[in-house]
C-alpha cells in the first residue's frame, strides 16, 4: 500500500478512533482549536497532494479533508447532545441493554456512521 492508502486510511479514521478511544479530549475546550489547527493542516497537505500528483488513485489524498467534516460532525452533536441531555455522552457497557444508554448508543453510532460512510461515498460519487 503507497502513501496514498495511508493517507485515505489516516483521514478516514483518525478523528473517529481518536474519540472511540480518547473522547475527554473532545470533552475540554482547551483543545478544540489546536485540534482544528492540526485538521486544517492535513486538508492543506491533502489538497496540495491532490493537485501535484498526476497519479490515476490521487482521490485518496482528497480523504485528508474529512477529519475536518468528522471534526465539524463531531462537535456539533456534542452541541446537540449536551443541550438536550444536559451532560456528555457516556461510553455505554459494552453488554448493557439499559435504556439509559440508548441516546449515548446512538450518539455513538450516528457519528461513525456519518464521519466515515458521508466522506467516502461523496469522494467517491464524484470523483471515479
């Protein structure tokens, strides 16, 4: 896999494994504009890949602009989320069928769905 499997697999999945695995980092306010910073700078790396490379797969440099989309996505439904219910989203038991966990649940599965499942069906309608 070249760098441009890298690049579609990093910008893909960074923001929404970042929060899986890390979400008190989304949770504080201090981190919200470096972590916009470092989004915008893969964007700009991604665009600039896109137009010097006359390669038939440079689509997938296009891929480094959707963490900013799953950023912008993510912060949104927090937004959301913490207007309605008043508190963060709390990582459900994994075998909890309780109904207390059935907006955090959804919480959870709308924004993976939509940060990965969007970017790549967009990239690829409009560019193959």
């Amino acid at each position: 896999m070249g760098i441009d499997g890298y690049c579609f697999l990093f910008g893909l999945m960074i923001i929404p494994f970042l929060f899986l695995f890390f979400s008190k980092l989304f949770f504080n306010r201090k981190f919200i504009l470096p972590t916009y910073i470092g989004v915008l700078t893969l964007a700009i790396l991604g665009l600039t890949l896109y137009n010097e490379t006359d390669s038939a797969r440079s689509y997938l440099y296009l891929f480094l602009l959707c963490p900013i989309f799953s950023l912008t996505l993510l912060r949104i439904e927090l937004y959301i989320f913490n207007r309605t219910l008043k508190r963060n989203p709390k990582y459900p038991p994994r075998m909890s069928f309780d109904e207390e966990y059935f907006w955090d649940r959804f919480f959870y599965l709308s924004f993976m769905m939509l940060s990965i499942v969007l970017p790549i069906f967009l990239i690829v309608h409009f560019y193959l």
